[in-house]
C-alpha cells in the first residue's frame, strides 16, 4: 500500500443557494495514509459531520474530489455507490445504530452478506470478529441487551467484517464511559496498526488525541489548525509536535518531548529509550 | 388541550392516517346501513302506491313478496259485499324466473285491471297494457338487458310486447312486470285465481273492525299495508341480518385498530414529551385529556370524511348497477358518527395506560 | 434481509398485531360472505338432489323449482310414463305458501304427494312415519323444534289442520322449508283442478342416459321442458348466484380495499418507525432493492399469515355455525380461496408500493442528524 488511501482535494460542501447559502466546508485538502490515524476536531457546526458524510460518500461535495486508492468515489455514480459503501468504508457512530431486531451475529453477518457472501460464511467471518473482541458469549443477544462498550465492539465488527481500507468514526467514544472509552479507543488503535487500515475519527473527545496520528482541527469549515501527534520516548505521553515543549534530533529524526527535564534524560542515554517500534501497547481490550 | 393539537398538526401525516381509519370504518358502516335501507325501500315500494287500506290475503299468507297467496273462489265478490267496503282491487301475481343473456332473472309478475289499479305507478315511456300480449316491464331491468319498447319478451312459453317501462318497481333481487289480469289467468293456466285484493273503505270509517270481519271470511286474512310491509321487511331482514352484523362489526373493529395503532405509536414516540409532563408535575388525567382529545380530533373528522365518501361511493355504486338503491339515512348519519366516536375512545385507551404507567425519570435516561 | 424482515415483525409486535388482525378481518369477510352464499346454493338444491328423481318434468321453458311456478294439464303424467325408458313418473303438485306451526308462520315450499309415491318425498325422516292418507303432513324437523311442534300435533298448511304424522331431516334454509302433504288434500284446497306441477321420472335401468331419456320426454310429449337432474339442480344454484353476483362483488371489492388500506397504513406506519435503521443499512451499503425486498417480505409474510387464519377461521365457522343456527350453512370453496389468494397478494404489494417509494428517497446522510 504504497499510496495514500484517502485524498480529499479542495473539498467544498454548499446548502441551499443565492442568500440562504451555507458553506459548511471549504476547501478542504487532506491526505490519509493506510495505518494512520485522523482526528478531526472542532466546535459544534464547523462542518465536521459534512465532511465525515462526504469521505463515506453519503454526501456528493459540491466542489473538489474524494478519491479512496485511486478512485474518485465522490463523481461516482449513484448506482455504484452502495457497493463502495459496502467494500471500502467501515462506519462507527456515536450512537452504535445496531438494528435492534437482530442479535449482534446478525448485526455483523448482515453486512458481509449484504456484500455478496452467503448466510454461513457471513455467519462464520461475524463469529470470528466478535470472539475476537471478547464477545464470544454475547452473539445471540439483541443489542437492548449489550452494555454500550459491547455496542460499539460489535459495531466496530460490523464496520470490519468486509474489509474495508478506510474506517470512518463518529464521536464514538461519546456515549460510553472512561474506561470503556478507553478500551474502545486502543481497539481502533489496534485495527489502524496492526491490519493497516486508515481510521478517521471525528470527535469532541480529547482523550482520543492519545491514539491519534495526526489531530486537524476544523472551523468554520475550514482546517485552522494541524496538529501530528508524538510520543516522548521517555515518559511515553502523546505529545503535540507543534506544541512540543522540547524537540531534538538525533540521527536524523526528530523527537518530541513533553517537558525540558524528559529531553535532557533522552539526550543523557538515547540508546536506553529508543525502541524498534513506536506504537501504544495498552492493555488488550 | 393545545399539546393536543400541536402534536396532532405537527404530525401531519399522521393525523390523515387516523383520520382515515375512522372514516373508512364509518363509511364501510354507513354503505351497509345504506344498502340495507335501500333496499327495504324497494321491497315495501309496491305496497307504498297500492290503492286501498288493506289487503286481503290467502289465509295463513302475511307477506306479499314471500308465499304464493291463494284466495277462494268468490272472494273479491264477499269482500265487496262487506259494509264500508267501496272497492276491492284484485290482483294476481306469481314469482317467475326469467333468463336474459344467459342470466337469471327473478321477476314478480303482476297481473292487473289497468282500470282499477294495483298496476304500475309510474310509466316513464309508453303505456299500460290494452291486450293480452302486452306488458309492462321496469325500465332499469330494460335498460341491464337492452330491451326497449316494442321488443317481444317470452313467458313460460307465450310471446308478449313491451309496451311500457315503469321506474320504482325494482330491487337488485328481483324487478315487477305487469300485464292484464286476464293475461296472467291464461298465463298461469288458472281462470279465476285471484292472489291479493287491495281493498279500500269509506272515508273516515274506522279500519280495524273492517279489518277483524274481512279476516274471519273464510280462507282469507286482512291486513293493513303497514302490517304487510313490515311482514315483508321483517323477512328479508331475517336473510340479511346475520351477514350484515357481521360485518359492522368487522368494520368496528378496522376503525378502532388504525385509530388505536396511530395514536399508540404517536404516543409512544412522543414519550419524552409527556414524561417531561410529568415530571414537571402535570397529573395524570391532564395527560389522559391531550390522548383523548386526539382521538375525539381524529374521530371527528374522520367521522365527517366518513359520511361524505359514504354518499359519494353511493352515488357511484347506484350510477354503475341502477338496480341498487341506497340510501344514506340521517338516524344511521347520527348513529354511524357516534360509533365512530366510541370507537375512536376505545383506540385511545391503550395509550392512555401506556401513559399512566410513564415514569418521569426515564426523560432523564439517555 | 430476509431474516431482518421476520425479526423486524416479530419484534414489533403490536403494529403485526393490527395489521395481521385486520386483513385477517378484511380476508375474513370476503371468505365467509362466499361461504354463506355457496351455503345457500347447496341448500338449495337438496330437495332436487335427493328426492329420488333423474328428469324433471317441467312446464314448457320453466326450468326452476324455487321462486317459479309450473303448471302440467292433468294425464301428463301418464303420457311421460309411456316414453320409452321411463321406468316411473310420479307427479307432485308445489306451491310457495305458508305453514302454521303453533303461533309461528313458515315460508314453505308445500309438496303435495300421489299416495305411495316412490319420488319426490322426504329422504330421511327423523322421526314419526310416511304420509298414509290425507289430512296429515311432514315437516321439517327443524321448523318443528323451533315452534315445539311434535309428531301427533296439528299445523295448518294452505288453510287446513293437519296432523304431523313425520319430521323430516334435511328440508330447511335459512329461508324457508319443505313440507308434504296428500296430493288430493293439495287439490282440493288449491283448487287447481287435475293440473300438476311437476312430474318426476325416474329412468329405466340399462344403456341410456338420463339426457337421452330426457330429450326424447321433451320430442315426445307436448308443452314440456325435461331436464336431468344434474342440469335441473344446477339451474337452480344459478338462481342465487346470478341473483347474488353484483352484491357479493361489491362486499368483496369493500373487504378487498379495507385490507388493502389496512396493509398499505401498517407496512407504511412500520417503516416509518424504522426509517433511521434503513438509513443506517443504507450508509452502510445497502442497495435500495436489498431494503425493498425487506418491505415487500414483511408485506407479504403479515398478509399470508392474515390469509391462513381467515381461510381457518372460516372453515371452522363453518363447522360450528350449522350446530348454532337454523340452517345457515357455510361452505368454503376452492374457487373462493384461490380468489382471496390471489386478492391478498395484490393487497401484499400494493401495500409495499408507498414505503418502497420512502426508502428509495431516503438520504443515508441522515444517519447522522441524530433521532
């Protein structure tokens, strides 16, 4: 995967027109690596809904393209849409939206079947998942019956289930409590990493700034702000490069350090806190 | 009392969907009531222009559309002999079966003395009979088989012209034809037979005694029109009343069930409002009010778009098969309107219990 | 999707209930209003089906027993009698007419028997014995238990006391009954001299057929109409059902919209409830026809379980009504079912028309506007 998964090009969404026009994105450019992964940040109506609308293409920009691997999703037409939806976005919402007559295996078997495989491969594939992320005695139950961490495990199953290379979140830490808002959080820390999927999260809550790659704030419908996130090889703390109280380089890359006392131990023993991989090991969730 | 409305109006579409279950109830009721008194009209029609006070019967024999009625040998000449009696009409009629264009066709021959009565009341086109060949047929069965005047009808067997079309004398059952009398003794192969005399009194003589002499004459029974006709209604509405409450009630039950299913989920959706209510401390028959007044809305108005299409869908069914009659009565109006307000109450009980046992703190669970 | 559709109807139950309960309501009247009138056709012809008789001899061109007359000049009887393969004929006199049980009056067909006569009678006497002579009469059974008419008391047909020397089984209708007396007590009170009514044959045992047999009465002898009995009988059920034809087609096109709207408002109301949950497949990549077959399912499934009920419903009101009432039967016919069926599978997708229109224009975007 050698090119970015997602481009958004100069991006703009209009509504309505002539005096009641509102722009509620514009000009938007991002890139988004396989891997990595995107907050999007800001206050209430900056846009950040438009915008996650018309990266899963459920909104057409009014100006601009989208383009996932190559494919310019956002001049598609209609028609070819649902089968985008299906194979190439993996959607997770604030507000879980299981449908509530099925059991959580069916949740997540009804989209791979949706995608074309039959009732016991989908059935199969959704077991796997859901075992997987420690629901392996909560198949059968209904969602009024799962607590909402459970929720959003199956629904972060059913955004896997068909593999798609771009996961789009949507506050999805907003109805759960800490802990579980944790544990939800280093989930999708892990689906980035370790099966290379981009994830582009849009959220109120700062504690995913911990997970993130990279954090962009928009307002008024408009990126203000970048934000790449770091990590202190001493104190292992997220930190925000651009804000970085202290940086140094030492053979050629540059690291980022929370606090002047955690740069001078770096700078005292680099070799001690330099480590063949950089990702956030928490506890399995 | 505005919650109510303001829930109603704001849920536009789903207040035409109450409205319509109401309205299709009443209606369906209001068509079936409408029928019914259609065709009670048609069947006391004849009675309704007979000549006379009474009618004198076969013995035994209360119906004019029911039994074949006999009377003695004699009897028109007894009846006249009878003090206060000036005029007794004879009549001799049958049921016959005739078939057009493949289909058959019930018809109540008459037969009658143009210059006395009991005939036809009403000739829109042509005649009465002058010959023995000659009848009279109801201009809508005319019309359902394209039979016009001059055109020659067979009766077991015999040829005869139509020489008029008379309005008034049919039913979706079956429909009058009249001839001469003496065309009918031939016809039905009985010189002499008389079936019915319609007979009438001196002004101001009182009617019961005549009545209570004429039926102690042998073999014959006197009847008032009205007594008569009842006889007659009350046959038919023993054929028809079964299937006919049957489906009132079906049609009840349609009208509570839509009203109930959409003032049930408009409630259940508008959960949060009324849980905030009452958390804020309305009681419970405030909230019973806003339920009820919804129904009463819906009911009201579905009650009126009920009546309306009832007399359009009448007027409809009346343009495509003449042969019906129904008529949309005040009293049923009144009572159908009433019953779709009961049902409309009944609708509403489900959700008003759904509402009395609303706990306020669910408002504050997410 | 198909798995969605059941859970989807099985979760809400309440909107199944209605909606199932009012097409069932809907099926329901049009099955038993083809029931009742099927009954009646039956019943109808039980007294030309069982009396005994293979021709019916008629008046010329008069082909009905019920709401007719017929009138045969007296010695047609015999001259029937002498055609070839008539083995018997027996003449009936019939009239419509009135019978007086106690305080109560019947409409009844009075049958007037020649002594000893092998066709035409009650086929199956409930209690008491055959007419003997004059001045007796058999009636229903029914008529008689309902007016507490017993064997030995007297009934008054055509303006005489008749002693009930037999109940008869099976001579009852909703309207009226059949009753027997004497042919000459028939004769004398009608006064109708020596005609008859009806002359029934029955045909010689061998190669021919009743129709053959038939034909050549009609050749043979002047100024009659002969008919098997099949045909006979089967002109009879075509009384009630060309009489009957435009009403019960009105009831069922009125049963017919009734379901019709109550499918088409439930379905409506169903996906309505459900309208952010086909938003929520439809963002995640469900086509528009994946979501229609949902709809059409759920449509289908509440009207068939609708059908099946009704058609069982009826079939048990026609096993239970007989016992209640006076002889208001039910028959479920074959030809009726498969036209409810195919009516509830118009209602079906008919009903399914709106919502498909709502989900093809429903925006996935909404996912996100919250509820």
């Amino acid at each position: 995967m050698s090119s970015s998964t997602l481009e958004v090009t100069h991006v703009t969404r209009r509504y309505g027109a002539g005096a009641t026009e509102v722009v509620a994105v514009r000009d938007v450019s991002m890139t988004v690596a396989p891997g990595e992964i995107v907050l999007i940040m800001g206050p209430s109506g900056s846009g950040k809904t438009t915008l996650l609308s018309m990266l899963g293409a459920l909104l057409r920009p009014s100006g601009g393209t989208i383009s996932l691997n190559g494919t310019p999703i956002s001049e598609l037409p209609e028609g070819r849409l649902p089968k985008v939806r299906l194979h190439k976005f993996g959607f997770v919402f604030q507000d879980f939206n299981l449908l509530s007559s099925l059991s959580a295996l069916e949740n997540v078997a009804i989209v791979a079947q949706l995608a074309g495989a039959g009732p016991r491969r989908a059935r199969e594939r959704a077991r796997d998942l859901l075992i997987e992320f420690g629901l392996g005695d909560r198949l059968a139950f209904l969602p009024e019956k799962l607590s909402g961490g459970e929720k959003q495990r199956v629904a972060i199953a059913r955004a896997l289930v068909n593999e798609p290379p771009l996961i789009l979140a949507d506050e999805p830490t907003a109805n759960l409590d800490s802990k579980i808002g944790h544990e939800i959080m280093r989930l999708l820390r892990r689906v980035a990493k370790e099966q290379g999927r981009s994830v582009v999260i849009v959220s109120h809550d700062q504690r995913i700034k911990e997970i993130a790659d990279r954090v962009l704030w928009l307002e008024d419908g408009q990126f203000k702000e970048m934000v790449t996130m770091a990590e202190d090889p001493v104190c292992k703390m997220a930190v925000e490069r651009e804000k970085a109280a202290d940086r140094l380089e030492h053979a050629g890359v540059t690291y980022y350090f929370c606090s002047r006392g955690c740069r001078k131990e770096f700078e005292a023993d680099p070799a001690r806190y330099l480590l063949p991989e950089r990702t956030l090991q928490g506890a399995s969730v | 009392m505005s919650l109510a409305f303001h829930n109603l109006l704001k849920e536009r579409l789903r207040f035409v969907l109450s409205i319509a279950g109401v309205a299709l109830a009443v209606m369906l009721i209001l068509i079936l009531k409408a029928f019914l008194a259609g065709m009670n009209r048609q069947i006391t029609s004849y009675l309704d222009h007979a000549p006379g006070s009474f009618v004198v019967a076969q013995q035994g024999v209360g119906n004019l559309l029911g039994a074949t009625s006999i009377l003695p040998l004699g009897a028109q000449a007894s009846v006249e002999a009878e003090p206060g009696v000036t005029e007794a009409v004879p009549i001799l009629s049958q049921f016959l079966i005739l078939e057009f264009h493949e289909k058959k066709q019930p018809v109540y021959l008459v037969g009658y003395l143009p210059e006395s009565g009991g005939g036809p009341w009403r000739i829109t086109e042509g005649r009465a009979p002058d010959a023995d060949d000659e009848v009279v047929f109801d201009q809508v069965l005319a019309r359902r088989h394209d039979i016009a005047l001059g055109d020659h009808l067979e009766i077991l067997g015999d040829d005869f012209t139509v020489v008029g079309l008379s309005e008034g004398t049919t039913s979706w059952m079956t429909s009058f034809v009249f001839l001469r009398l003496s065309a009918a003794e031939r016809l039905l192969r009985a010189p002499g037979l008389r079936s019915f005399l319609l007979v009438s009194v001196e002004e101001g003589t009182p009617l019961e005694p005549i009545r209570a002499r004429l039926s102690g004459l042998p073999g014959m029974d006197a009847l008032l029109l009205e007594e008569m006709k009842a006889n007659d209604l009350r046959l038919f509405a023993r054929i028809f009343s079964a299937p006919l409450r049957l489906m009132v009630g079906i049609a009840f039950l349609i009208g509570v069930m839509v009203v109930g299913m959409v003032i049930y989920t408009a409630t259940v959706e508008r959960q949060r409002e009324y849980g905030v209510l009452k958390a804020v401390g309305a009681p419970n028959h405030v909230l019973y009010q806003v339920v009820g007044v919804q129904a009463l809305l819906a009911s009201a108005s579905g009650a009126l778009l009920g009546v309306l299409l009832a007399y359009a869908a009448g007027q409809l069914i009346m343009a495509v098969r003449p042969q019906f009659l129904l008529s949309v009565e005040a009293s049923d109006i009144l009572r159908a309107v009433g019953l779709g307000i009961v049902m409309a109450l009944i609708a509403a009980l489900v959700p008003a219990r759904l509402l009395a046992r609303l706990e306020p703190a669910a408002v504050f669970r997410r | 999707m198909n798995r969605l559709a059941i859970r989807n109807l099985v979760q809400s139950k309440r909107v199944v209930l209605i909606s199932v309960g009012g097409v069932t309501l809907a099926l329901l009247l049009m099955l038993t209003l083809d029931a009742i009138f099927t009954g009646v056709e039956r019943q109808i012809t039980a007294y030309v089906d069982f009396s005994g008789a293979d021709i019916w001899v008629s008046q010329e061109s008069v082909r009905n027993l019920h709401m007719t007359t017929s009138s045969l000049p007296a010695g047609v009887a015999e001259r029937v009698g002498e055609v070839g393969g008539v083995a018997e004929a027996v003449p009936i006199l019939y009239l419509s007419n009135m019978i007086v049980t106690g305080e109560d009056r019947h409409l009844a067909y009075v049958i007037g028997l020649p002594p000893d006569a092998s066709m035409g009678g009650p086929w199956r006497l409930a209690e008491g014995r055959p007419l003997s002579g004059s001045g007796q009469a058999i009636i229903d059974r029914s008529v008689a238990e309902g007016s507490g008419t017993s064997v030995g008391d007297e009934v008054e047909i055509l303006g005489r006391a008749l002693e009930v020397v037999g109940l008869a089984e099976g001579t009852a209708s909703l309207v009226n009954s059949v009753a027997f007396i004497a042919a000459e007590d028939f004769a004398q009170l009608r006064g109708g001299g020596e005609a008859v009514s009806f002359v029934l044959v029955r045909v010689a045992v061998g190669a021919e057929t009743a129709s053959e047999v038939a034909a050549r009465i009609e050749t043979e002898v002047e100024g009659v109409t002969a008919l098997p009995r099949a045909e006979f009988a089967a002109e009879e059920r075509r009384v009630v059902r060309d009489m009957s034809t435009d009403v019960v087609t009105i009831m069922n096109l009125v049963g017919f919209l009734i379901g019709l709207a109550v499918m088409a408002l439930s379905v409506y109301v169903a996906t309505l409830s459900r309208r952010s949950e086909f938003g929520v497949l439809k963002a995640l990549g469900a086509k528009t026809s994946d979501l229609n077959r949902v709809v059409i399912l759920q449509s289908l499934l509440s009207v068939g379980i609708g059908f099946v009920l009704a058609a069982a419903l009826t079939f048990a009101l026609s096993m239970i009504i007989p016992s209640l009432s006076a002889n208001l039967t039910l028959r479920l016919s074959a030809a009726s079912l498969l036209k409810v069926a195919a009516a509830s599978v118009v209602i079906a997708g008919a009903a399914a028309l709106m919502p498909v229109r709502q989900i093809a224009r429903l925006d996935p975007a909404m996912v996100f506007r919250g509820k």
